[in-house]
C-alpha cells in the first residue's frame, strides 16, 4: 500500500541512515495477540548492505519477543 502522504516518504538509503544514526533509539512494534507489544532499544546499530538497512541490537538468543517475531515476522 502507498503511503497517504507521499510527501514525507523517505526512499534514500543514506537519507534514511542518517535519521536512523540521529536516533539511536529503536521502539520496535510487535503483533502479540490482542495488543501490541514495544520492545524499547537504546544503542541501536545500523549497517547497510548492498539495498538494505540492518538494525542489530543487544538480546537473548531465546525469549519473548522472539517468539513474536517467528509467529509474525512483519514488526513496525
């Protein structure tokens, strides 16, 4: 789906860098069941590669929001 305003739509990959590198800090969004579930991440880590943004963060192999992450992969 196409973002209502397109205006504010941000493509650039360095664009996007950047913002991400001003905020270091990360709230992931989470499907868990009836509500959402935010994780929040303070030292968040970008690196690009090739055509894609990868944020990295401190965690347990095992827990929670990983579970969420299996059963539903799409987070905001």
């Amino acid at each position: 789906p196409e973002m209502r305003r397109c205006d504010r739509e941000v493509t650039d990959l360095a664009e996007i860098q950047a913002i991400i590198e001003k905020n270091m800090i990360l709230h992931l969004g989470l499907f868990d069941e009836e509500f959402p579930y935010v994780v929040l991440f303070i030292m968040a880590v970008n690196t690009m590669k090739k055509e894609s943004i990868y944020l990295l963060h401190d965690g347990a192999r095992q827990g929670h929001k990983l579970d969420l992450i299996a059963q539903n992969p799409k987070v905001c």
